[in-house]
C-alpha cells in the first residue's frame, strides 16, 4: 500500500500486527531524526504523526524509538522503522549479521580532483570491471569532524591507527549501471554503514557523486545531490523470508 503525505514523506506499506515495521520515502533536505525531543522537523516526527505506535519503541537513543537506521539529510530515499519492541530487536540483530542490505543509486562524475586528505586509491584499473568493491577504514576529517575519509586495510601505520574510528573494515560493493560521456550511473550496497561512506568511498574512486556539496569539489550548490537510498533489502521480523522494498529515483 502507498500512501502520500505531505510533500516530505511518502508511506510504502502500513503497519499491522502481520508486519510490525514501516517503511518511508523521505525528501531531500529533511533529517532522518530528531536532535532534541521537542524536534519536529524531521521524517520519524511526521511517520509517527500517523503511526504513533512508533513511539512505543524503546530504541539505542531515547528520541529515535522505532528508527533503525538514517541516511544523511541531503539523501533522499528509504528508511525502516519498527513498530514493536521485538521487530525493532530483530531488526538490530540483523544489522549485527549483515542481514540488512541497504541499495543507493548514484550518478556520479569521472575523474573529478578529490578534495584533500584522500589517501592514493589502491585500484586504479577499477574501470575494467562493471562490479567492485571499494574497502577501508575511515577517519573523522576537518573542522568538527563533519567530513570522513577513508583509510586503506593494507597501510595502516601508528600515526594512522589513532585516528581510526574503531577497528572495523566498511566495504561498499559497486555496480555500473551504465555510462555516458564524463558521467557513470551506479547502485551501491552496504551491510554495514559509516558516516558518509558510500559518497566517500565513491569520491575516492574517482567518482563523486554529482552535486554532492560535501565531496564534490565541482558541485552545484543549488541543485539537489544525484545520490538516493533507493531499496531495503532485510527478513521479515515474523516469517524470516527475505523482502525487499524499492522506489525507482
């Protein structure tokens, strides 16, 4: 069932007892979730306008409830929220074994100058293949730690380890959809997720993403970034049968 509301959010299936989650399709420029209890401007505020059943999840922090995950503001796309406490526990159990896949298409730009702080990337002959995956660790980058970088599995010396957020290897897996001139359509999948990491991965590889303000030198400040949260792939909380969700951008 798709229900619209508003012009910021949109419904992809109701909630019921059968199936104790929702998911939504948030804009562009609306946060995943709130920063303060008394927080309005956002996607969990406006599904639990309609579904306050969310609100009776005890979630990791207090104001997200049901949330099981974001993606970043200016991403437009798809978001899973629980609406029972055991869903909300099945669903963070399978983040923990990789059984939660999330897809995001991208139109990204070839051979763009990457901004500072980016290591050598370790695959130069990428382009032969339609399918890769790009691997690291990552870093906090710059003034209030609002940009990431990533740091290669295979140099990580003593002055590198300190500033390696935990010890965890994030693997983005890449596919080329298609290309044409200097711009390359690809979807890309997670199991397990960084701040920004597939825009810095991409970024990384030579292909930022188009008019991504954080990572795209050559962006264009007032139009939208070409990057969405476009499929969710997970089990069902009940049944155990893998479901997928997907909205075409």
């Amino acid at each position: 069932m798709n229900i619209k509301m508003t012009n910021k959010i949109e419904f992809l299936n109701t909630p019921s007892k059968e199936n104790p989650f929702l998911v939504i399709s948030k804009h562009s420029g609306l946060p995943t979730a709130p920063l303060s209890a008394q927080d309005t401007n956002n996607a969990l505020y406006l599904a639990a306008q309609t579904f306050p059943e969310i609100l009776s999840v005890n979630g990791k922090k207090e104001i997200e409830h049901g949330l099981i995950h974001r993606i970043d503001t200016v991403t437009e796309g798809l978001i899973l929220i629980a609406t029972t406490q055991n869903a909300y526990e099945n669903f963070i159990n399978q983040q923990k074994n990789n059984n939660f896949t999330k897809f995001y298409t991208a139109i990204c730009q070839k051979n763009q100058n990457k901004k500072e702080g980016f290591p050598d990337f370790p695959q130069p002959n990428i382009f032969c293949q339609n399918e890769f995956k790009i691997q690291s660790y990552f870093r906090y980058f710059g003034q209030g730690r609002k940009e990431v970088r990533p740091v290669p599995i295979d140099s990580l010396n003593k002055t590198q380890q300190k500033k390696v957020e935990g010890t965890s290897i994030y693997t983005t897996n890449v596919k080329i959809i298609s290309e044409q001139n200097d711009t390359v359509k690809v979807e890309c999948n997670i199991t397990k997720g960084f701040k920004h990491q597939v825009r810095c991965h991409l970024c990384w590889a030579n292909l930022p993403i188009k008019n991504d303000p954080v990572y795209n030198q050559n962006a264009e400040k007032s139009e939208q970034i070409k990057f969405y949260a476009s499929k969710l792939q997970f089990l069902h909380p009940i049944t155990n049968q893998i479901i997928t969700f997907q909205k075409d951008f």
